[in-house]
C-alpha cells in the first residue's frame, strides 16, 4: 500500500471534523425547533416575578377593583 502524504491525512481530518461540525448544528437547530413548539419559552410568574413586574395575583385585582370604581 502507498505511503499516505502528511497534507492528505491533515486534509481528510479537517472534512471530517466540519462534517461532525455540521452535523451537531443541525441537531441543535432541531432541538431549539422543538423546544419553541412545546410552549417553555413562556415565562411563569416566578420569571417575571424575578424580573420586577410583581405578583400576577396584584394586577389581577387591581384589573378586577378598576370597573367597579368607574360604575
């Protein structure tokens, strides 16, 4: 068998590494694809809790108490 030459080996592992490359951004491409379609990218009250819009118990009852004050 003939002796390979040193640019050829370097140049088959880099194809393969950008083909492993790809292939792992392909399969992160449809695991972010997924995760949008099940609903988790909607915040929970403890998310916006966590980011200062308060409790959703208060705004619920400040939107229930606004109409009987105007009648």
């Amino acid at each position: 068998m003939a002796k390979k030459s040193r640019t050829a080996v370097l140049k088959r592992q880099r194809e393969v590494k950008k083909a492993e490359k790809a292939a792992m951004k392909r399969e992160k491409r449809e695991i972010r694809g997924e995760a949008i379609n099940d609903g988790s990218h909607v915040a929970t009250t403890e998310d916006l809790a966590g980011y200062g819009f308060g409790d959703g118990e208060e705004a619920e009852a400040e939107d229930t108490e606004a109409p009987a004050a105007a009648s």
